[in-house]
C-alpha cells in the first residue's frame, strides 16, 4: 500500500523523504503517519525498480536526496486510484479499531 501511494504522490512533483512523509500524513488526514523506518526502504525498493529516480539537489543550505518518478512510474499507476475516497474512508474504519 505504501509504493503505490508514494508514486501517487510524487506525481505530483518532486520530494524528499520527508516532504512524503508529511505529504501522506496530510492526506490521510493524520491517520496513517509513516515512520523514515517505512519510507526509505520503500523509496530505495521503487527506485531499484525503476520507478522513481533519485537526485540529489540543493534546497537552502542542504543537499538532499530528491526523489521523481521515472515513465515506468506513471505507467503503473494508470490504473491504481490509491487516493479514491473509498480508499481514504476504508482508512478511517480500520483506525477506529485501535
């Protein structure tokens, strides 16, 4: 569930590690808060894959590891709908069980 997402979102453009992180947890409205311990190792699986590439890019005083999506990426996710609002609600019911 989490590679998906993550192509879903940088669709959209360009981010580090922890702009994701922000990103899903803003999305899912704070529902789903992914750990560093959760994302590298997916965004290192998606690039090994060939479906995001990573770059490293200025941003302030900071060299950071920037990660896009490659043409494979948008392929794969032409039939994926990871932020559908059923998906999202889905979300909501299994948090109401913890």
């Amino acid at each position: 569930m989490l590679k998906p997402l993550i192509l879903r979102i940088l669709q959209g453009k360009p981010m580090h590690g922890y702009e994701i992180m922000k990103e899903i947890s803003m999305r899912t409205d704070g529902l789903w808060r992914p750990t560093a311990g959760s994302i590298y190792p997916a965004l290192s699986s998606l690039d090994e894959e060939g479906y995001i590439e990573r770059k490293e890019m200025n941003q302030g005083n900071r060299i950071r590891q920037v990660y896009m999506i490659t043409d494979s990426g948008r392929e794969a996710m032409k039939d994926v709908d990871i932020l559908s609002s059923d998906w999202i609600e889905g979300l909501k019911k299994l948090s109401r069980l913890w």
